[in-house]
C-alpha cells in the first residue's frame, strides 16, 4: 500500500488553515524545520504522524529535544530530513539514501542529482520576498517516489 507524506518547512509560527487542509490526506508529516513553535507540531500531529528536525531559527527547551537532522525509511525509501542544505555532507550520508528533505531558503524545489532526489518543499508560513507560500507530497509505492508542490496562496 502506498504512503502519502505531506513535506512542509519554515513555518515560522504560522500554521495556515490552507496547509492544515493540504495535509489532511497525509499518512504521515515531515517537517524540515523553522518550525517556529511546539503548537505547529501539535496541530500538526492532531492531523497524522510528524517527524521534525530542529531549524535555525528553532529556540527552547522544546526545540532542543529535536535532532538537527536523521534518516528515516518510509516502505523502501531511506529520507534525510535537515534545515540547511548546505550542512548536508554527502560522504557520511550513506549509499542508501534516496531522497534529501531540506527548508531554509523559502525556495521550491525539485531536483534530482547524483543519484538523490533533493526537496525543498519551500515556506509554508510568513511570505518572504514574492516567493511562493508552498509544502510538497511524495507518494511513496515501495522504492518509487512521485512528488508534487502544493501551492497554498495564490500570489
């Protein structure tokens, strides 16, 4: 059986009723970060299962029991989850790795390269600059991964 996962980052605090309807039929919910407050992963989990890493801009004790980044395997597929990109040191990441979720830079996108799938679901909460207010889904069968940008406001 196939496995929806809603991939949102950089809420900032602000968790908008459009990505609460978004992520309604998500299976599961990864959040890469900037999360902004722990009531965001409470309502977040109200709606499915939630893995999170700790963003930049995360501060407190309830931030601190986040890891900055892991690994996790949904069916076949192993994920990395961090903020930051750039922070990603591919030599350690480990061959099995097939998909790299990160946020920070309020910038969608989809890319494949060196053999990766790198997404960045882009901002979910406050508009930086005219960037787009976006999360993403992988629908995952087994080891194949499709995914999609959600786009929550219009510009």
């Amino acid at each position: 059986m196939a496995t929806n996962v809603g991939v949102i980052s950089d809420t900032h605090k602000l968790l908008r009723p459009e990505a609460i309807a978004a992520l309604q039929m998500a299976d599961l919910i990864l959040h890469a970060g900037d999360i902004g407050a722990p009531e965001v992963l409470e309502k977040l989990e109200a709606i499915a299962p939630v893995i999170a890493v700790r963003g930049n801009n995360d501060k407190g004790e309830w931030a601190e029991a986040l890891p900055e980044e892991q690994t996790v395997t949904v069916e076949s597929v192993a994920i990395h989850l961090l903020h930051i990109v750039k922070n990603l040191n591919l030599a350690e990441l480990g061959a099995e790795v097939q998909v790299v979720i990160s946020g920070h830079s309020h910038k969608p996108q989809i890319e494949q390269r060196d053999g990766i799938l790198f997404l960045n679901p882009g901002s979910a909460g406050p508009r930086r600059f005219k960037l787009p207010i976006c999360l993403a889904f992988m629908h995952i069968d087994g080891t194949n991964v499709e995914t999609q940008m959600v786009s929550l406001v219009d510009l």
